[in-house]
C-alpha cells in the first residue's frame, strides 16, 4: 500500500513535466517544483517512472481497447438509450466529440515514455535492471503509437519530452508510414535487445510480448516475410513451458480458455497469456469492462451475426460459455471474462485484468503470414491448433483454392477466439476485409472514413493539426 501511495505521489508530482503533449491539461498549474531533472536520480525513481507508464497505460487501454480496436467491427449493437458514442462507432458514424476521437492518454504514455527514455540512461544502477527498464519504456512508447497510427494515421511525433508551455509544445501531423519505420520499428529493436529474457511476468512487458507487437505491427505494413522470420529466429528460441498455448483437452477445454481471462489470485497466469493490464482497486482503479459487456443495461450487445452464425454448435467457446441471452434480442458478452453467476456490485469484479496479448495471436498472426507467402499448408497448421482445440473440425489445404479464402478462414478464426479482445477493427482493416463490416452492419464505410477524425478538442488546441477527411 505504502509503495503504491508513493507511486501516486510521484506520478503527480512529475506530471508537468511528463504529459504536457496530451494537450487536454495544459490550463492546470503546476502541483509542484520539483522537475524532471531532480526526480530522476536513483533505481527507484526509474522504477517509479516505468510504472507511471504503465499507469497512464491502464487509463489508454480502458475503454480505448474497445473503443479504438473492437466496436467499429461486425460483432456488437448498442444499446439505443445508454450508448450513443458507442453507437457512433459501431454504425460510422463518428462525430468530433466522441471519446473515442481523443488521443490524449495515448500521448500521456508517449510523453512518459520519452522523460523515462531521455533520464534513465543517466542514472547508476545495474546494467541488466537499466536496460530491462528502457526497454519497458520503449515498448510502450511504440505501442502507443502504433494505436494512434492505425487509429488516426499521420499524427503529431514527438520522441523528446515536452517541459515548458510554448510553441514546441505544438507539431504537425508527422506520416503514419515514418512513424512505423523510423519509431515504432526501431523502439521495439532497440526494446528486443535490452529486454531481460529470463523473465515471465505477465503484468510487464516481457521478451514474448515484444515479439507479438513486432509481428502485429510488420503484418500491417504487409511485411508478411519478416512476420515469417520473427516467428522463427525469436519466438521458436522462447521456452514453451513458458510461453504457448494452454494444453487442453475436450473435457477441460471451456474452463482452461476462460481461466486465462477469469482472475484467480491463487492461480498462476497461464502460459498462453503474454500480457495483461492489470487493474486493482486501491491502485490503478477499475476499468470499463463491466460498463460495456455485463452491467444489467450494458454499453453494447451482441450481434445477430456473432449469435446466430459466428459459431458453430460443437464449439466449446459457443453460446452459454461466452454470453447470456437476456430476452429474446439482447445478449451481452458477460461470461468470457467472468465466473459464472458474478454479481456486479460496487466495485466487485470491475478491476479484472484486461490481456492484450496471448500466444493464440502469435499463430495465427504466424498463419496469416504464411498464406500471404504462399506457404499453405503450414498455413492450414498453424490454423488448425486454434480451430481444432476448440472442438471444430480440421481444415485441409484442399479446402482452399485461393489465398483470399484462407484468408478468410484464418480472420474467421480470429473473430471467433478474440471476440471482445480489441482486434476485431485493425484485422478487417488490415487485411481489407471492411466490406464484411459494411453488410453485417447495413453501413457503408467509405475510403476516407477507415481513420477517426479528430477529436475537435485538439483541432481547436493546436493550430498546425489539419482534421482527418472523415
């Protein structure tokens, strides 16, 4: 408790000097003199840093894994009285006041990250622990960015913290293409190298997580050959009693697949979760989870193509196992994530852990490669360790007379196992599947609506920021 008070503390302290890039804070006065320059001194003042990091992290993710990565896809309705933001995003159309539209706690991560990346180098400690710490700070650095540019495309870079109210603290929309090949690209190298490969921790970046975010970002610049090789030179060198997927059988299947979502402090993480935001109520707060899928009214429900056809009857993650069928049209998403007969009330089961990254995206991120590199039958493979585990029949490489219609069976795949998860929107996008989204939702989404517009906030703070065509 002591130690998570001394983290806020800290956090607010060097909050100045930190964020001033999210935009949104900069009519506050300062809490307090002291500056970056005093703070960042010791081991535990860059243990301090890294975990504010992950904080704003906690604050980015919650509801943005959603809200950025999940609704804009084909699986939700809203709930017509409770949700109209929601609602903007599942039907396209997305106002400037959306919440969603907001990018100011993913730049409250970057600017975290550039302070703890400028300071920590200056500090005396263990080579292993200092490099172990920058390579945290890097990776979330990068992945922030990589949500902002498939969220918005080109957006404003900076690499250097923000310290002082003036014109720098203003930039123009720097090319999405830039930021992935000469930031994100090169944070996540640099974060490869430093990392401390030894450890399993879930609830940090660890060396697993980073090779995940290194084949997700090459897949969407279409670098299907080096998703190939990351797959074999790195991930191939990673312990599987470490990191894989969970052993399963038929009998045990339902209860060992939701136990990687369902908390269990008595339980270890299973190996196939690689990371996960983790929320605690006297720390870092609770999230929005039950809001949108389990409140009695939640945010969104199901939709009638995830009820009725995504599915199919003999597999283990269908109907029961993952919703409840409130009436006869509304179902909502409440048993993926939560013990069966969870009862929400105050803060009870709103502080579950959020994962974000599992070794089920590795494979098929790895079977999504190998189709586009003509390599079918690995292809087939690799999809059918997903496909199968869940009690549906194989696929053979007959199946497929097209790289197209593997394609498909492979994102088919990926709707059924991460549904709820935020990936649905970056995979249609990704492999230009939009069209399934437009039928299932009875919506046209045109070529200039694929980013967010612009939260009006920002346009109107920043006055070299040009609003997206949406």
């Amino acid at each position: 408790m002591k130690r998570i008070q001394y983290i806020k503390e800290c956090v607010l302290l060097i909050s100045v000097a930190l964020v001033f890039v999210a935009c949104d804070f900069l009519k506050q006065e300062p809490v307090s003199d002291l500056t970056a320059d005093s703070f960042w001194k010791s081991q535990t003042d860059a243990e301090v840093g890294v975990a504010a990091i992950y904080s704003s992290m906690s604050a980015a993710v919650n509801p943005g894994l959603w809200d950025f990565g999940e609704l804009r896809g084909d699986s939700y309705e809203p709930h017509e009285k409770e949700a109209y933001d929601q609602g903007e995003l599942i039907y396209n159309n997305i106002l400037t006041d959306n919440q969603a539209t907001l990018w100011t706690k993913l730049y409250q991560v970057i600017g975290q990250a550039n302070t703890a990346i400028k300071y920590i180098p200056k500090i005396t400690m263990t080579p292993s622990v200092k490099n172990n710490l920058l390579a945290q700070a890097y990776t979330l650095r990068a992945w922030a960015y990589f949500y902002a540019v498939r969220v918005w495309g080109d957006v404003p870079l900076f690499i250097e913290p923000v310290d002082k109210i003036g014109p720098d603290m203003y930039h123009a929309r720097t090319s999405k293409d830039e930021i992935l090949e000469n930031v994100i690209l090169v944070d996540l190298e640099k974060a490869y190298l430093f990392v401390d490969k030894t450890s399993t921790v879930r609830t940090h970046i660890n060396v697993a997580t980073i090779c995940t975010i290194l084949m997700d970002v090459n897949a969407w610049m279409h670098r299907y050959d080096k998703v190939v090789s990351i797959m074999k030179e790195r991930v191939s060198t990673l312990k599987s009693s470490d990191w894989d997927l969970i052993t399963t059988s038929a009998t045990t299947f339902k209860s060992d697949w939701r136990g990687m979502f369902i908390e269990d402090p008595v339980l270890t993480t299973p190996k196939e979760v690689l990371f996960k935001m983790s929320y605690q109520v006297l720390g870092n707060g609770i999230n929005n989870a039950v809001t949108y899928f389990a409140n009695s009214q939640p945010k969104v429900w199901l939709s009638t193509y995830v009820k009725s056809s995504l599915y199919s009857t003999a597999d283990f993650r269908f109907g029961s196992t993952q919703w409840e069928n409130v009436d006869s049209q509304h179902s909502k998403l409440d048993r993926k994530f939560w013990k069966d007969n969870t009862i929400f009330t105050g803060t009870t089961g709103r502080d579950v852990d959020l994962v974000l990254y599992r070794y089920a995206d590795i494979v098929l991120l790895y079977a999504e490669a190998l189709a586009m590199t003509d390599i079918f039958s690995e292809a087939v493979y690799q999809l059918n360790r997903i496909t199968t585990r869940a009690g549906n029949t194989p696929y053979y490489t007959a199946d497929f007379i097209s790289q197209d219609e593997l394609i498909d069976a492979i994102l088919l795949e990926r709707h059924r196992e991460f549904l709820g998860e935020g990936k649905r929107w970056f995979d249609v996008v990704r492999c230009n599947r939009i069209n399934l989204v437009e039928t299932r939702n009875n919506i046209v989404i045109g070529s200039n609506q694929i980013f967010f517009p612009i939260h009006r906030d920002h346009i109107n703070q920043n006055p070299l920021l040009v609003q997206n065509p949406y």
